[in-house]
C-alpha cells in the first residue's frame, strides 16, 4: 500500500515524539523499541523502514531537538540589539 507524504511524515513525527518521551525518561540504553511503537500504535517495521534502527530513530529525535534549541537561540538573540547581553 503507497502512503501518501502526509501519511509518511505524520508515521516519523509520530515515532519521534514518542521517542523523545522514552529516551528522555529512561536515557538510550533502557529505552526499548517494543514500547515505543506499541505507545505509537505503530509497528517495529515502520521504525526500521522509516530509521534503519534504534540509533537512527536516536540520531533523529537528537535532530529535532539540537534544531529546536537553535531556532530559540536564534529567536532571542534576535531580541537585543547588543551583542554583549543576553
């Protein structure tokens, strides 16, 4: 079955936002594939096929998140005109 890209991508954000809330809570190591796409109502397939492995899914969450800090540093750094302060 072809899925179309919105389908595609609502699967990844889906998959990494509960990821997130598994390696943030329980660190990598403890963190385990079942749970994840059990919480996600996904299947283990859709990790592999969408991240490769467990890391992949990792390097990806790490992703969004170094992407999210760079988008508030930038945000605020854009608020003071002296490049000095903070």
């Amino acid at each position: 079955m072809k899925r179309s890209r919105e389908e595609t991508n609502e699967t990844i954000n889906q998959l990494k936002e509960v990821a997130r809330k598994h390696f943030t809570e329980y660190g990598y190591a403890a963190t385990v594939l079942n749970e994840i796409v059990k919480e996600a109502k996904l299947t283990r397939g859709a990790v592999y096929h969408h991240f490769g492995s467990k890391k992949g899914l990792f390097l990806a969450v790490l992703e969004s998140v170094q992407n999210e800090v760079a988008e508030k540093v930038e945000t605020e750094s854009g608020k003071s005109k002296d490049v000095w302060t903070s």
